[in-house]
C-alpha cells in the first residue's frame, strides 16, 4: 500500500460507516478513466461508500487514483475471488473487500491484511459459518431473488447479531424495506451507475441518477 493512503478503517468502523450511509454503490466500469470518472460523478451526487469491482479492467489503479484524489467516499473492491486479488486490492488502498461467495483462505487473507472482508452468504448455516470465522459483515447476495427483505427479516430472526449488507436485484425504492428488516447498508449499482452513461461518458447522467437513487432509497445527501 503506498505510503501516503491511509490504511483501512477497523472493521467496527466500517460497520457504522455503512449504517450511515445506507447505500454502496457497486461500480462496473468498461476501463479505467471511466472508473474514475463515473466514480467522481457519484459523488457529487452524494454516494459515500463505493465499491469497484475485479470485473473493471485496471481496478486496481482505478483504486489508486480515487483513494488519492476522493476525499469523503470509502472505497472498497468487490467480485474479489482469490487470495491474490485481495493482496492486490489491499495494495492499492481497498478499504473493504467483497466477494460473491464464501471463501475461508480469502478471509484469514484479508484478516492477514488487517482489511474488513464481507463474503458473499445466503443460507443461515453460510451466515453463522461467516460469523464463526470472524467476518464482520455478510453480503446477503442474490437478495432480491431470495426474497428480498421477508428473507432478510427471517434470516435475523434466529440470527440477530447477523450485521448484512443486502445486494442484487434491489431497486432504490426497496431501500428502506430492507433497512426496516435490519439490513446496515444495500448495494445498488445500475440505478447509480446507467450502463449508457457510463459506456458513453455520461457524467453528468451518472450524477443526476446518483442523486435521483439515493433520494428515493432515503439515503442521506
């Protein structure tokens, strides 16, 4: 990690930032300068927490360049698959990391790392296994074609200490839904993100539909 990123907030704090800002914006960017870009644009749009993703080309320095020009957005990797991503992400200033699945050697990696890594779960024994290995927040994915904030609500119910960020298929409007059911924080990405702008460089519709997103999920400005 260079010397002048500051290193990656503890996992408690990671936690109340995601409580707070209630939305994470998952970025799919088709390069680098597009990474960049929309990422700032959805910032002026007022998202704080970002996720950029291993599926972008050069994610990695997309990530250099923001943690060192975007002041006042957490920035995290996502789609990490292997140990090796995550050394790459936490090398490049990840705050977070994200997978899609549960993976033991990727989480004592990112524990190894000192960065806060939330794994993909679903099903309850999934979610304690997690828990049990010591991560400190479980991305509930698919969650919208699980059952969107009923599964949620009914994960929890035996399982209260559970801290989740819900992702897939939520629309802005579920936002508050599923933050009722005990969610901390929900991913959104096309509605933050339009694949149009931001293949064609849109900056300015990425920052309207930002701010039109996170309005109507009650995420806060």
């Amino acid at each position: 990690m260079p010397a002048d990123v500051a290193r990656p907030a503890p996992a408690d704090t990671l936690t109340e930032t995601l409580r707070a800002a209630g939305v994470v914006g998952v970025l799919r960017a088709p390069d680098v300068a597009a990474a960049v870009q929309a990422a700032h644009a959805a910032a002026r749009g007022g998202l704080r927490v970002l996720e950029l993703t291993f599926t972008t080309p050069g994610v990695t320095d997309a990530l250099r360049a923001l943690r060192a020009e975007l002041s006042g957005v957490t920035v995290g990797v996502g789609t990490v698959l292997t140990a090796a991503q995550a050394r790459e992400a936490a090398d490049a200033g990840a705050q977070f990391l994200v997978s899609p699945h549960l993976d033991d050697d990727l989480l004592r990696e990112a524990q190894t790392l000192g960065v806060p890594y939330l794994p993909g779960t679903l099903t309850p024994s999934e979610a304690v296994r997690a828990t049990r290995l010591g991560a400190p927040v479980l991305k509930v994915f698919p969650a919208a074609s699980a059952g969107g904030p009923g599964f949620i609500r009914d994960l929890r119910g035996p399982l209260p200490h559970l801290n989740v960020m819900a992702t897939g298929g939520v629309r802005p409007h579920e936002v508050p839904a599923y933050r009722d059911a005990g969610t901390l924080a929900v991913g959104l990405g096309g509605h933050l993100f339009p694949a149009r702008a931001v293949q064609g460089g849109d900056w300015d519709a990425v920052e309207a539909a930002t701010r039109a997103a996170l309005r109507e999920a009650g995420s806060p400005l």
